[in-house]
C-alpha cells in the first residue's frame, strides 16, 4: 500500500515535506493568509506543503484559554482553504465520535501527543483510511511507539506517520534526544519532527506554556541533516499577538529563509532513508 506521506517526497528524496501553519484557528482571514504565504514560499523551493490548524484545542493548560471555533466553523474554514489553494489540510482530533466529521474534510488526521495512546481514537482514526499523523507522547520513548504502530496497522490502515516532539526533562522543560529520528524510522514508516513544540515550555507560564522559540531553528536543521522526513512548525504573522502557543512559534515572514536553509543542509546532507 502506498504511504501519503513518503509519497509526498516520491520524486525528490533529497527533499523533506513541511507541516505548517498557526497553532490554532484564530479566524478565517488571518488562517487564509497564513497558508497563502506558506504555498508561495514551498512552492518556490519545492516542498510538499501540508496546511495544519487545530479547530480545537482541547488539551489547553486554562479553561481560560482559546480553544479554536470549534469543529463546525472549523473544518468549514479548513475545507475552504483546502478548496482554493488546492492544498492538503492536516487538524487534530480529540475523540472518537469526532473521526467521521473531521474525515470528510481533512487530508490527514492527527492525534495529539497526549492521547497517543487512546486505543479507540486510534482505530477510529485508521479504520478511515486517512492518512494518520500521531504525535508521539512526551511521556514516552521512541521504542513505545512500535505498540501505537501496532494498533494503526491492526486496521489495515498503513497511511501512518509518527511525529517526534521532544521528551519530559523534569518540571516545564523538553528536550529532544536525536536517536529517537534512528530508532522511529527503524519501524519503517515515515517520521516527522515537530521543531516548534519541542521548545515549548509546559506550563512555564503559569496559566499557559512558554516557549523558546530561539532554539526551533537549530533544532530544525539537527533533525533535517538527521533525515527526518518530514518537519513540522508552527508560525504566525505576530506571534506575541498568537492567541495559543505564541512563544514557540515562528514569525511567518522569517519561514522563507529558514526552509531555504533547511533545503541546503537536507541536499547536503543526503537523501532520508
């Protein structure tokens, strides 16, 4: 069976996919920006682009924080950015009776890394056929995910993705172990590092987590020259102005230089294996 995502990179190894977009959906003009920029950009380079945006964010640290509009505006937002800009679109998911919805729009569905081991969510994701992105828990060591793994392909569903987002280092810290690229990829399907959650701070601010969105470029060219096959980031056009995850987000006009340059280490680096 194919794989959407090492499809996505068929005719061009020596090139990774990108994953990008804003935390979470803040409106339909700033969200339609936001993937317009990031389509002109990838296309220039030559980049599979997938647009990611949560409709809602179930896992905020406050009850006060914005959760997103929801699945109905939501994925009514998505389809429609999908639809003109002729682009995949990738969005979470938080419960199983939110699978048939979310499938009928988006290209990918995506289980967040704090519920990368719910069993049922799992199954229901895959037993769609979709392409499955799942975020692989801070809380867990790259040889865990052979069990998620597992479960996805129980359905027969091999469209799957795991994504590399950094580990617990005691209290509101990540850190990011780059064996964990290796050791994922051993279980032969594609690996993606998410390069802007995995200087997130959890919880370091308090009512909110902090970020330190500083070390996401550094971090971004270890996992390209590492072969990662995919990147995943978060951007913004202001991100002190973000309604969620702010601090570990890229300034949307700096995306341009970053992937040029990541584009140089990943031709110099060789093609992922």
């Amino acid at each position: 069976m194919a794989n959407f995502f090492f499809d996505l990179t068929q005719n061009n190894p020596n090139l990774f996919f990108l994953i990008a977009g804003p935390c979470v959906i803040e409106d339909l003009d700033t969200s339609m920006s936001i993937a317009k920029h990031l389509k002109q950009v990838t296309d220039g380079l030559g980049i599979p682009f997938v647009f990611k945006a949560s409709y809602d964010k179930a896992n905020r640290t406050s009850i006060q924080s914005f959760r997103g509009p929801g699945p109905e505006h939501g994925l009514g937002i998505l389809k429609q950015i999908k639809t003109e800009l002729n682009i995949p679109v990738i969005s979470d998911i938080h419960l199983p009776d939110q699978v048939e919805k979310a499938a009928d729009v988006l290209d990918v569905l995506q289980i967040p890394a704090f519920l990368c081991r719910q069993t049922d969510l799992i199954l229901a994701a895959c037993r769609t056929g979709k392409p499955v992105n799942i975020k692989k828990g801070q809380f867990l060591a790259p040889t865990d995910c052979r069990h998620i793994f597992e479960k996805a392909k129980s359905t027969g569903n091999r469209n799957i993705a795991i994504t590399e987002r950094g580990a617990c280092f005691g209290y509101n810290n990540l850190v990011v172990d780059f064996r964990s690229i290796y050791i994922l990829k051993e279980l032969g399907i594609p690996v993606i590092f998410d390069a802007t959650h995995s200087v997130q701070l959890p919880g370091g601010a308090g009512s909110a987590s902090a970020g330190e969105r500083q070390f996401v470029a550094p971090l971004a060219r270890a996992a390209v020259a590492c072969g990662a096959h995919g990147l995943f980031m978060e951007t913004h056009p202001d991100p002190d102005k973000a309604l969620c995850d702010g601090p570990n987000s890229i300034p949307l006009d700096q995306m341009k230089n970053l992937l040029t340059h990541l584009v140089n280490i990943r031709k110099a680096a060789g093609p992922s294996l």
